[in-house]
C-alpha cells in the first residue's frame, strides 16, 4: 500500500504531460502560426484550420437560427436588469449595499414579468411584501404588508414622492446602524422604484 502513487503526483504528473504536448504543438509543428493576419501567407494558414473543422458539420442552417434566437433571447433578457440597477445604483448608492440595490432589481423584475406573464391580479402592496421579504426574510409579512401600504396607496399619484419622503425620514448613516424599521421602510422604498422603472 505503501508503493501506491500520492493523489498529487497523478496531478502533478498529468499536468506536466498536458506541458509536454502543449510545448511540442509550439515547437515541433511545421507550420508556424501567422502573427500579421494581414500577411499573403496567413490566409493559406486560416483556410486550413477552417478546413478542418467546418462550422457545417456541426450546425445546419435550422440550428443555427435556433442557436441565434436563443441567444438574441438571452442578451435581451439582460438590458432590463441592467437599466434596473443602474437607475437603483443612481437613486440609492448612498442610502443601501450594492448587494442589496443588486438582489431588490432582480426580484423587482422577476415579480413584474410574473405578474405581466401570468395575468396576476397581484396588487402593487403585494409586489412590494414579496421584494422585500427575500431581502430581509426575519420580518413578519403581516409588518411589512402595512408598511408597504401607504407607498403603494402614493404611487396612485406620484411615486416619486412617495420614495422621496421615506428616504427624507431616513436619516443619513451607513445601512447597517439604521433600525430595522428604517431598512425595512427604505427596502419598500427601493422595490417601489425599482417596479415603477421595470414597468415603465
């Protein structure tokens, strides 16, 4: 038993061969690689690799539509997140953690697609309860549910003014030494705005 190879010296021993092959493709190959791919040469070597391994053979013109769409599909997905934390990061980087500001865009959307998905009649108080009680889970949804009525009431008029006052009583110190109530009030605050910007 005590003749068997370690576990590192497997891993030591393989990553070396991966070393080996790796410097002999570089050095021994024939055909060295073109460093001007504006260079008569270079298109020999190119056409060669191409040649190779043909992009045909793997996707036909079907797949590759499919492969594009879900792709397009994907990216599009991203630009609202991303102009959802921008707009946060803009209107509460003083006030929150960026993890925060983070994790409330990315519920905030979550619950407006679900809700504009699914035909929801989940009121606004609602969305508001379910954002914030992912970020601060050790609050009873019945608290939050009255905290988040009278930003959800205000944003029948303007919303805008509903986050400004909540973030005019809260008083300007790290996140961490406000109360429980003000993070929970400004959490609100932040879903509100933050669903106000995915639904506009």
């Amino acid at each position: 038993m005590n003749n068997q190879p370690s576990r590192s010296q497997f891993s030591v021993n393989a990553s070396t061969e991966v070393e080996l092959d790796f410097l002999s493709t570089i050095v021994l190959d024939d055909i060295a690689y073109p460093w001007n791919p504006e260079a008569p040469e270079s298109e020999a070597y190119f056409n060669s690799l191409e040649q190779e391994l043909p992009l045909s053979d793997l996707l036909n013109d079907m797949e590759m539509t499919a492969a594009c769409q879900n792709f397009y599909s994907q990216t599009d997905k991203l630009w609202p997140i991303i102009d959802t934390q921008n707009a946060l990061y803009e209107k509460f980087a003083g006030f929150a953690p960026k993890n925060l500001l983070n994790k409330l865009g990315k519920i905030a959307i979550n619950v407006v697609d679900q809700v504009n998905r699914l035909g929801s009649t989940l009121s606004l108080s609602d969305q508001l309860v379910h954002c914030v009680s992912e970020v601060l889970p050790g609050w009873d949804l019945e608290d939050l549910e009255v905290m988040a009525r009278p930003l959800a009431y205000s944003m029948r008029g303007d919303q805008n003014d509903a986050v400004e006052n909540t973030l005019a009583t809260v008083q300007p110190v790290d996140w961490y030494d406000l109360s429980e109530v003000e993070q929970a009030q400004l959490s609100l605050a932040i879903a509100l705005y933050a669903i106000s910007q995915v639904s506009n």
